[in-house]
C-alpha cells in the first residue's frame, strides 16, 4: 500500500481529556497509516500507549470509518496473533488539482494515499483569463468528484498546485500563464460550486507552487530511500525548483524558495517572462527546448534524438548543460543528497543528464569529497504535483481525525 510519511514532531495535545484524546487519535492514525497495515499491538508499541487505550481509540476509528481490519492475522510479535489494521479505502479522501500553462490534473488520494481516481486533460491556459482557466479546472475536478462518489469516497477539501508565486490563496506571479494577483482560491471555489450538483457540500480550498507539492509528493511516494534532503526540478513548459531539506519543504522568507527556473545562467541572455535576461527556463524549459531542436512536441524531439537527429542533440545538450550550471550552484548552496528531475526530463535524461553531470563535475566545490556523478537521479512517475496536493489534504485529516470521520 501507498503511504505517505507523516511530518516530523508531534502536535502538541489541546488541554483536557478530550484534547489528550483528540491527540491520541491522531497519533493512533498516523501510525496505521505510516505503516500502511499493521496491529493493535505494533500500535501501543510505537506510540507508547497501553494496548487498552490504544484498543478504545481503535474502535473509535474503526466506527468513524476512517480504519478498517483487513480480515488477515499477523503473529511477528509476542502473544496472540493480531488483527490487522489499514486506513480505510473509502471514506474521508483528498481531491489534489495540478493547474499547468497546458493541462490540467486532478486525482483523488484515500487515506492510505492511493491515487484512485485521475484524470488528466489537455488545455493551452496561456491565452485565457484566470477566471476560464479555473472554471475548466473545476469542471474537470467536479468529474473526477462524481467518479469518487461512485467508488464511496469523499474528498473532505482541495488542493490547487500552481505554476507561480503562491502566498494566502493569491498567485502573485505566473509568468508563464500571465498571472498577476489572481484570487485563485476564490475563483476556483466559486466555479467548483457551480460546476457540482445542486446541494452538494462545498469544499475548502488552499493552494501552492506546483514544484513544492511535486517535491512533497516525492518525498512521501517516490523512490529516493533514505533521502531527505532533495532538489527537485521539474520540466514543463517553464522551469519549476523546489528544496527539501531534512524531509521538511524550504519555504523561504514570503513563500518563494526554489524558483531555480529564474535563476540566471547568462546576465546578457533572452528577455524571460519574468522581467530578467537569461533565464534557466530560456535554455532547459520545454518550450525553449522545442524552439532550439525544431520539434513540435516532446515525443518528436525524443523520436529525433533516437535517430540522432543533430540538432535535436545540440539542443538537448545546451538544456543539460545551462541545467547543470543553474544546479551546481544550488548544491554548492545547500549540499543536498541528491537532484531530482521531474516533468518531461525523465524522458529527455539519457540526452540532458551527460552535459548536466559534467558541469556539476566541474563546478561543485565538493566534488572531491562527494562525487557528483549519481546526484542526478528521474522522478518518480506516479509522485506528481497532483498526488502531492491531494496528500495535503490528507494531512489534515490525519492531524484531527475527529473533525473528518463519521
């Protein structure tokens, strides 16, 4: 099963038995679902409770529907074989909506963190006014709610995952969509209330940057061991950055750390969206890349690459190359464990990763010490933008069952 990490440190209990209690549940479910099945047992022995106590919180969790036991009976420990225990497959679930210059993805996670519902379409949202762009969102997600519905699950709250500055529910900054201080919380919950049948409950809604809910989704679903301190880039058609360090997300002073696709990597370069001249995203973003190799899309620079279609390899090369440049200098900064490459880089790393690998080589002070070759390492397919915002919502049901069960 598909589990997400829970966050380090444990929120203190709100006084009086019923705060320790609303805690404990809490606490009791976050084990569970780190574990992703486990026993009453192996419970009270993680979280220091007595069997007891844990058994009562148990069978509260278990009438809310947020636990359910799986029929099966584990004996790994001392005593009777236990019944095992696994976050509930149905029920409480979060709805996570990825808003990109060109789709848009929605996915519902359950408790466990299982992506059970997508759906991802196809839509240019450069030319359009903030309040259309969101509207189509909200009508794909309205979708994907009623395909949840039928599966007995029930999304408690939205998450948007947005290309841009994102601060208390305003995109102030999009470059790539033409954004500036859009409402986007507003809107988008405005136009999923019209969008959903009449009487249907509303749901809160909160938004982030696209790459920090990406990097968050890697960090909880993704491959990267016992890595947890992490550079994620994610190609698209601009250049998104976030950084994780000690498995907690780097917010930085407003909100905007990680915006390694406006880092300068030549002062007299291009003009970028942004206001700035030589962009990373002018080199190593998907469109620049596109207009560099002659391609018309990602599948026909791939297919030219293949066939060593010289231009497709020149650009390729300048992508990882100017990738590379902007990236040493973030590990020479942060000395992170590894960089991680999402969006369409995977695909693209067989052509972009030499020349990337090469600049870090040259440029990381401590190269002698920690070798940059294997820093570079593909995201993980299924820990996207759009399972990272839906996991969000998870986190707060997580963090106080007893407002979601039921």
């Amino acid at each position: 099963m598909a589990t997400m990490k829970t966050p380090k440190g444990t929120p203190e209990p709100k006084a009086g038995k019923a705060g320790v209690r609303r805690h404990n549940l809490s606490l009791v479910l976050r084990t569970v679902h780190e574990a992703g099945e486990t026993t009453r047992a192996a419970v009270a022995a993680r979280v220091g409770l007595t069997r007891a106590a844990v058994s009562s919180l148990v069978e509260q969790l278990l009438e809310s529907g947020l636990l359910v036991e799986s029929g099966k009976t584990f004996s790994g420990q001392a005593g009777r074989p236990g019944t095992v225990l696994k976050p509930a497959d149905t029920g409480p679930a979060g709805l996570g909506v990825e808003l990109n210059v060109d789709y848009v993805s929605v996915c519902v996670a359950d408790l466990g963190g299982a992506d059970r519902v997508r759906r991802t379409v196809r839509l240019d949202n450069r030319a359009l006014a903030p309040v259309e762009v969101l509207r189509r969102a909200a009508g794909v997600a309205a979708d994907v709610l009623a395909e949840a519905a039928e599966r007995d699950l029930r999304p408690t709250g939205v998450r948007l995952a947005l290309p841009g500055l994102v601060a208390g529910g305003t995109v102030q900054q999009a470059p790539n969509l033409g954004w500036n201080r859009v409402d986007a919380d507003a809107l988008f919950a405005r136009a999923l209330a019209a969008a959903r049948p009449a009487g249907a409950p509303a749901l809160p809604v909160a938004s982030d940057n696209e790459a920090n809910v990406a990097a968050l989704a890697e960090l909880w679903f993704g491959d990267l061991g016992d890595v947890r301190s992490f550079l994620h880039v994610t190609g698209e058609i601009g250049v998104g950055g976030a950084v994780v360090l000690d498995g907690e997300l780097l917010r930085g002073a407003h909100g905007f750390a990680g915006e390694i696709g406006h880092l300068t990597v030549r002062p007299d370069g291009p003009r970028c969206r942004c206001g700035s001249n030589g962009c990373l995203e002018r080199y190593a973003g998907q469109s620049a890349l596109l207009r560099a190799a002659g391609a018309r899309g990602i599948d026909v620079l791939v297919r030219r690459a293949e066939e060593g279609e010289p231009r497709a390899l020149a650009a390729l090369d300048e992508a990882g190359r100017m990738l590379g440049v902007a990236v040493s200098g973030a590990v020479n900064l942060l000395d992170p464990q590894a960089v991680v490459l999402g969006g369409t880089y995977p695909r693209l790393m067989p052509w972009i990763a030499p020349a990337a690998e090469a600049e870090l080589a040259r440029r990381v002070v401590s190269g002698l010490w920690a070798p940059a070759k294997g820093r570079l390492r593909a995201a993980t397919g299924t820990a996207d933008a759009a399972r990272g915002a839906a996991a969000l919502v998870l986190r707060d049901i997580l963090s106080d069952p007893l407002a979601y069960g039921g």
